[in-house]
C-alpha cells in the first residue's frame, strides 16, 4: 500500500506525571530534592575517588566512571520532569524528543556497559589476584571505559535512526513524562508490529540475557570466595553484593520496560520513575553506605577540609 501524504508534527504533548495542581507540586519538591542529592552524591564519590590516594585502584576509577554517567542520566530526564510539573502546557518539539531519546540511550548504555566492566574487573580481582594490576592497569581501564562510551553511542544511533523515517503525522499526545521508544513509536502513523519486535529483540530479549549472564558472574564469585578466609573475604563480598544490588536495581526496570510489547500499563509512570530519577539515586548511597573504603576515605576528607577552614576564620 503506498503511503499516504502526511504532515509531519512538530510538536509533542506530555500528560506527565499528574493533572492535579496539588500532587504536581510535592511531586516537584520531591523529585527536585531527589535530582539534589543524586547530584550532590555523585559528585562527592567523584571527588573523594580523584582526592584520596589510596582510592587510586581500578575498582574506584570505574565507579568514578558510573558515577559521572548518573549525574548525566538523570540530567537527561529530571531538568525537564522538573520544568513540567510546574507548568500548565507540557511540550517538547519532535526534535527536542529525538534528541533526549538519543542521550537517554547513550547514557542508559554506558550505564550497562560500564556494569559490565564492573563486573569483569571484579571476575580479574577475585580469580587472578597475583596479576590484578598488571591486567587492569590504567590504560586498560580507559580503554573499557571508552569502550562502554562507544558501545552506548552505537546502542543510541541504532535507537534513533529505526525512528527517524516515521512518519509521525498525528496524534501527539505522549501519556508519559519523558521520550522514549515504547512511547514515541505509537504515535507514528503506519503499522509499526515489525519494528517493535525488532526494539523488543534489539532492547528486551539482550538486556535480559546481558542481566542473566551478569548475576550468574556474580554468583560464580560468590562461591570462589567460599575457599578464601580473612578480611579480604568479607570486603570482597561486601563488594560483590553492592554491585548485584545495582545491577538489579538496573536491569529490572529495563526489563519491564523493553522486554515486553509496548502497551500502556497502569504500573507504566510509577517503573519509569524509578528508572530514571530514583536509581541513579540509589548507586551513591549502596556504594558509599556498604564500602569502609569509600566511607574512610569521607572522613579523611572531612578531617583535611575541617582544620583548613578553621585556620581561614
């Protein structure tokens, strides 16, 4: 059937996250207290990482890594979650859309990637501790963490290019507060079945297995450091189990979100924003709250900033 002329719309409305006044501004003060601090904490673990020494190992200047794409991440959605519930008219232009879907997928993909590295890096420590530093010294670990940059950014073309010949000529009405493929790929006006399985396979069936693969690595771990004894058991599984719990706290919300057919459910906004405004939120507090290292290194920080400023008054 040949295609039918259409108008391209311009611009896309937002139902957000409530109609209600009342509910949109404790929304705002909570969303907005939430984005603080997901900066705030991210910021801190990025600037004890590159102050402290001791915290100079190829496991911190990775979580320095995944900290600066959180602090991206939830720049890419909250800034304008923010703006929306305060406004009466939530719009963003068709190419303001594309271009958030873009770096929504960018950084959502270094976040997988650099999970991944993560893990690889604990998978060398454990395994190979004679020769953890000759393997991951610093040239590697920029080279994986350039990798993870390239491979969101081929992740975020592939994304936006299967998007960008549809013909997208009405309605434009988004029941959601961000864009994103599930979302966007509805409104387009012509039969969209093998596309959406294509997203689905693309997105859902790979992050499913990539998360599979990733717990069963961690369990692998989990049971070499039955065999080990000391302090460096108990640190090493206090690790492992910091990082199984932002793995999850990751890749289960992608997984409900890609991993099925993209219909509207009523649990849809609720997944959304713990996707998008609360995980990134949570990295900083699970890997600052359960590390020693990470909370000594706060002290001595604490301690060098306390003297100076006292001597400045």
């Amino acid at each position: 059937m040949a295609m039918k002329n259409y108008t391209r719309v311009k611009e896309l409305v937002f139902l957000g996250l409530s109609q209600s006044p009342e509910v949109s501004l404790a929304l705002f003060l909570l969303l907005l207290l939430v984005y603080l601090t997901t900066v705030l904490g991210n910021v801190l673990i990025m600037v004890v990482v590159s102050w402290d020494s001791r915290l100079h190992t190829p496991m911190y200047f990775l979580l320095r890594n995944l900290s600066l794409a959180d602090i991206c991440f939830s720049s890419i959605t909250a800034p304008k979650v923010l703006a929306d519930l305060l406004a009466r008219r939530k719009t963003i232009s068709l190419e303001g859309c594309l271009t958030q879907m873009f770096f929504f997928h960018l950084i959502g993909g270094v976040d997988v990637f650099s999970l991944s590295v993560m893990a690889l890096d604990r998978y060398i420590a454990i395994s190979r501790p004679l020769h953890y530093v000759a393997i991951m010294g610093r040239a590697r670990c920029t080279a994986l963490i350039a990798a993870s940059w390239l491979g969101g950014f081929v992740h975020s073309i592939v994304q936006v290019a299967l998007l960008l010949p549809l013909p997208f000529c009405g309605p434009n009405v988004l029941d959601t507060f961000y864009c994103d493929v599930p979302q966007v790929l509805t409104l387009a006006c012509t039969d969209t079945f093998l596309l959406e399985i294509l997203m689905i396979s693309n997105n859902g069936l790979v992050t499913t297995l990539w998360f599979l693969f990733l717990l069963a690595s961690y369990v692998v771990l989990l049971t070499m450091l039955r065999s080990q004894a000391g302090e460096g058991r108990r640190k090493a599984i206090s690790t492992c189990t910091a990082h199984i719990t932002v793995v999850t706290l990751h890749f289960v919300p992608c997984i409900y979100v890609y991993a099925r057919p993209f219909t509207a459910l009523p649990t849809d906004k609720a997944i959304s924003v713990t996707f998008t405004v609360i995980s990134p939120l949570l990295n900083p507090l699970i890997y600052t709250l359960r590390n020693q290292e990470m909370k000594s290194a706060m002290r001595r920080l604490k301690t060098r900033l306390g003297p100076s400023e006292g001597r400045g008054q």
